[in-house]
C-alpha cells in the first residue's frame, strides 16, 4: 500500500500534464497592441486622454487654460469629438466599460 500511493500520484500527474497539454497546446494568445502604432507619422499633436469621459468634462468646465485654447480649430475639433463620444457613451455601455479601462490618444494632424 506504501508503494501504490506514489504511482498513483505520479500517474494523476502525468495524466494532468497530458489533458493540459491537449486543451491548451493551440489556445490562441491574447495580444496586447500597441496604440502608439496606429497614430500617422505626420501628427501634429498627440494628446492622451486619461478616463476621456469624466477628464474632458472636468478639464473644459474648469481649466483657465481650455478658455484660451477653446478658438483654435484643434481644440473645436477635440471638443466635438470627445463629444460625440460622449453622447454614444450614453447609449452603449460597452464605450464606457472600454473608454474606462485604458487612456484614449486623439491626435490632430496637421494639413500640408
């Protein structure tokens, strides 16, 4: 009996490794990308949005600074996206979960 006990887990093991080995030897591998990657070499500016939802509402209600920059194109244009993403995010609670989970890159590019 001293001896069966040791085979038997060595087979429980060997028979573990081997059902391991057959459900997880093709499992696809969850990349992680890279968004840095998908931005056009010719941006002009790159701005990284952290919780792009509550962020933007604060810093726009409450930076100084948004009053003086809220004429120029690029700033109207963040501000209309960021807005429609909003009113989106409204609708599909699946935008809020990802928006939420990571930081959202805007970048404005540059014309000529």
């Amino acid at each position: 009996m001293a001896r069966r006990l040791p085979v038997i887990l060595l087979l429980l093991a060997i028979l573990g490794a081997a059902a391991w080995t057959l459900f997880r030897w093709n499992s696809p591998v969850a990349r992680k990308t890279d968004p840095w990657k998908a931005l056009p070499a010719r941006s002009a500016v790159i701005i990284e949005v952290p919780t792009p939802l509550t962020t933007w509402e604060r810093w726009t209600h409450t930076a100084q600074l948004w009053d003086a920059i809220a004429l120029t194109p690029g700033a109207r244009s963040l501000d209309a996206l960021l807005k429609r993403v909003s009113a989106l995010a409204e609708t599909q609670p699946v935008l809020v979960e990802r928006l939420n989970e990571g930081n959202l890159l805007v970048v404005l590019v540059g014309n000529g």
